[in-house]
C-alpha cells in the first residue's frame, strides 16, 4: 500500500475547531492520492476518553478523491457543499462533525484517520463508525493519519 501523506493547519486546535469557536471540521491536506481513488472516508478519534476505549466525534465517508478536505462541513447526513459527503452518527449521539471540549486544565488529543478507497461506499446516511469500519473492508488504497491536541 503506498502512503498517504495527511496533515492539518495546525498541532494545537484554533477555537474556530472547537466547542468554544465555530465547532467547524477542519481543513485536512492530503498528498499523494493515489490515481486510482474513487473516494474518501474519515474517522476522527480521541483515544483516550476516560469512559470508553475511543470516541468518535466525527466519521464522513465519499468525499472526492481531492488534495483538499475544505473546513466547515455542516453537520447533516448527506450535504454537497462545500463538497458531496455522507455523515454518520457520532459517539455524541449526533450527525457531523463536533469539535474538542476537554474539560478545563485538561488536553485531549484527536486523531484523524484518512482512507482512500475504490469505491463510493453503499453505506446509508446516519450510519455508526462500526458500519463504516465494516463498510472499508476491501476496498482501501491508501490509509494516513494526523494528529492534534486541543486544551483549555
């Protein structure tokens, strides 16, 4: 499998990517897509919340095979812009992307896993990370990842 390079605009989340900002999903960069990408799943994860094993407070899936996953991507199941993606349900119980909140003189940190697929997944709306887990088996190019921390 050939790498997939994934970066942010940052290490430390901005407000405007967090609870106390605009709550908007971040720009992600991604270099050296592979020609054969038909399209794009994202998990974001923390690690290491104290009441489970990991959170997931965002999980997207067909996205455009693009260098660019631009911010700001609304919460709702299906949206177009700024671009054409599927949402599924988070640990919070909600549709789309929810920023960092830790509690205040904590850090947390989320990862941002990046899967370049074969396919447009058959995987409906509203759909749980376990779905989309299932969903990205056999049909992954190329996988990366990044990281940052948010505190308060």
């Amino acid at each position: 499998m050939d790498p997939l390079s994934v970066s942010l605009d940052f290490l430390e989340f901005p407000p405007s990517h967090t609870c106390d900002g605009g709550n908007l999903s971040p720009r992600i960069y991604l270099k050296k897509i592979s020609p054969a990408a038909v399209s794009v799943a994202v998990m974001v994860f923390n690690p290491f919340e104290k009441s489970c094993c990991s959170f997931t407070p965002w999980i997207c899936w067909n996205l455009p095979p693009s260098p660019v996953i631009p911010e700001g991507i609304p919460p709702g199941e299906m949206v177009t812009a700024p671009v054409p993606a599927v949402q599924g349900i988070t640990d919070h119980g909600t549709i789309g992307y929810t920023g960092p909140c830790p509690a205040p003189g904590t850090m947390i940190r989320y990862l941002f896993r990046v899967y370049i697929l074969d396919t447009m997944l058959d995987l409906p709306p509203g759909a749980d990370k376990h779905a989309l887990v299932a969903a990205l088996k056999g049909h992954v190019l190329q996988y990366g990842e990044t990281a940052a921390v948010a505190s308060r």
